[in-house]
C-alpha cells in the first residue's frame, strides 16, 4: 500500500494510472479530490470510474494516522490526536481567529530540545514525521472547517524541533503552497525554532519564529538546554542574516513564566537584547502543564513586563491564549489520554469537550 500523501507516490500512481490506460488528466482529478474537494476515501470521487475507485483502494491509502482523540474549546479552538501507523503520537490545532483559519502541526514525534515548561519534551523524541504524516496533518485539519471555509495560515510550532527534519518538512510546505494544493501563500507560512544557527537559511521563504524565552544566556540554557551549545549570539546572528538574504520580518517568541523570566530586569535585558532589529515580539504567558512546576505570571507581573517592553521601543505582542480547557498546549493531550487500539475514524467522529 502507498501513501498518496508522500510527494514520492505521485509519480508511481501516474505511471500506475498509464498502465491502466487511463487519461492522463487523472491524475490531476485525484489531486483536486484530496486537496480542494477534501475527500475522505476515494469512494468519494465521484467524476471517477467505479471500478478505477475500487483498483485506487486496493493499491494506494490516503490516511496512515487514525485520531485517537478530537477536542474542541468554546473559542473554537479544535485539536486532534493522531496515532500513527508505527503507534507514534503527535497533535495538531486548528485555531479560528476572527477571518484566521491557522493551523498548527507537528515535525516530529516527541522533542529533543528539552525544554523545560513544554510536554512534548517530557519523553525525548522518537523520530522525525515523514512527508505524508505533515501533509496528512494538514488534511485533517481541514476537513474540520465548513465547505465555505479555507485554510489561510500554517504554523509549524507543534510537537519537535522542525529545523531538525526539514528534508521532510519543506516537501510538505511546497505541498501546502502548491496551486494544485491547499494553495496557501509563502507568506502565510510560518516555521517556529529554538534556534538552530545553520539551517536557518534553508527558510528564506518562510516566515520564521525564534524561541529566545530568556534574554541572557545563563537563564536561557536552564530554560532551553540546548542553547548550551549555541548561544543568543550566534541565534541572533544567524536570524540576522536570514532577514538581510529574506527581507521578512522576525518573530521572537518569548514564553512568560511566573517567577523565572517574569521580571522587570529580564525585559530591560530583552530590549537591550532586540534593540534596533526589524523584528516583533511575540510574548506568551505560559500554558500550565500538568506535573511541572511553571506557573501563568499575574496579570500584573504580566502589565508591568509589557510596559518596560513598549517603553523600551519594541514591537510586541501579546498572544491570547486559546483552547487552555482542551489542553491545547502541544504535548498536553498526548500525555493525559491513554493509547486504545480502535479503527481509524472520521475528522468529526469521537468529539470530547475539555
């Protein structure tokens, strides 16, 4: 059984399709089914030959992930839990904002970066997704909105560390900003890291989200282990240079966590830091994880580190936090729901509120 989702299929299905003297433009129809038209097997393709449906079911699979878990919180935020064909799990987010239709997916089964506040972490990481189980992801997803809706935004912030498995992550966007594919702009794609200097470069078309989390190196190494053997200035370097070959703007994403990156000489720090590069700050107030320690700052804690912030002459934001009664956090509902062997199921089947 093939994947149809992995980029390496099409070319064995069209030649699988010649063999059976099929037109060549069918190709093309079973792209639109998947990608526009959002069918769910290929029974669905209607303007196909029965018996063609019937040969495609026999050779080729279109889902490899069954969702083992579908929530939805009250600002619309939806989140699957997929099982993977090998038992892996990962989540994705759908996020509804106003006209935004984002979704948020995952790289790779687990994390190794370590962080210290965030689940998908807590257990290490098992490997990298393949092409077909992002793409898969972003299928899912959008089998969630109404006909009349499209996806809009991509955000690859889930679960792992996506520049360690661009060889298959930027096949997967490609499929994501193809015309005959979800068709949604470079522009709208943005590629979350702690910060690998190296492979940055590899995402000049991309929109590119830095994970600082701490404005000094000795905080940020107890936060984000892993910047022990990288350091702010080589992240900053490095995030220089892709704005200079790119010309996008830079996000910095900073996680608030009470009592430990909270205060007002670690915003003094981040402007210093950030001073005079062409670049916003997007700060988070921490999403609590069952079992470890971190705390959601006060709202005044929260007000203060704003205002050093703007006075300071930065360009900040401050993300709403959404689906916090659906575990919405990456990692989270991975963790608290116990794997069961059932078949796979439909986008909408199996809902569980909170």
């Amino acid at each position: 059984m093939q994947h149809l989702l992995e980029p390496a299929s099409w070319k064995p299905l069209q030649s699988w399709l010649a063999d059976r003297r099929q037109p060549a433009f069918r190709a093309a129809q079973i792209r639109r089914w998947i990608f526009e038209r959002r069918a769910e097997s290929f029974e669905d393709m209607s303007d196909l030959p029965k018996a063609l449906r019937a040969d495609l079911a026999a050779e080729f699979t279109l889902w490899t992930a069954r969702i083992a878990r579908h929530s939805q919180s009250a600002d619309g935020t939806e989140k699957l839990l997929l099982e993977l064909a090998d038992g892996g799990r990962i989540e994705c987010v759908l996020l509804r904002d106003g006209d935004r239709r984002s979704i948020c997916i995952s790289s790779q089964v687990g994390c190794a970066m370590g962080c210290v506040f965030c689940a998908s972490g807590l257990d290490g990481v098992d490997r990298n997704l393949t092409t077909g189980e992002i793409v898969e992801q972003m299928l899912r997803l959008q089998r969630l909105l109404p006909p009349d809706e499209r996806l809009s935004h991509i955000v690859v912030m889930g679960m792992g560390e996506p520049l360690q498995n661009l060889d298959n992550l930027l096949p997967a966007l490609a499929e994501a900003s193809a015309d005959d594919g979800l068709a949604i702009s470079h522009r709208r794609i943005t590629i979350s890291t702690v910060g690998l200097p190296k492979p940055l470069l590899r995402l000049t078309q991309y929109n590119l989200a830095v994970s600082l989390h701490a404005p000094n190196d000795e905080l940020r190494t107890r936060i984000v282990p892993t910047n022990k053997s990288t350091g702010l200035a080589d992240i900053l370097a490095a995030a220089d240079q892709y704005f200079a070959a790119s010309g996008r703007r830079l996000t910095f994403e900073y996680v608030l966590l009470a009592g430990l990156n909270d205060q007002p000489q670690h915003a003094e720090e981040l402007v210093d830091l950030l001073a005079g590069r062409t670049a916003l700050l997007n700060v988070i107030p921490y999403n609590p994880v069952a079992g470890l320690p971190y705390e959601t700052p006060s709202g005044n804690a929260t007000n203060r580190f704003r205002d050093i912030l703007l006075a300071g002459g930065l360009n900040v934001k401050f993300r709403q936090r959404k689906g916090d009664e659906i575990n919405a956090a990456c990692g989270q509902l991975r963790r608290i729901t116990p794997q069961v062997n059932t078949p796979t199921s439909s986008p909408r089947a199996g809902l569980q509120i909170g």
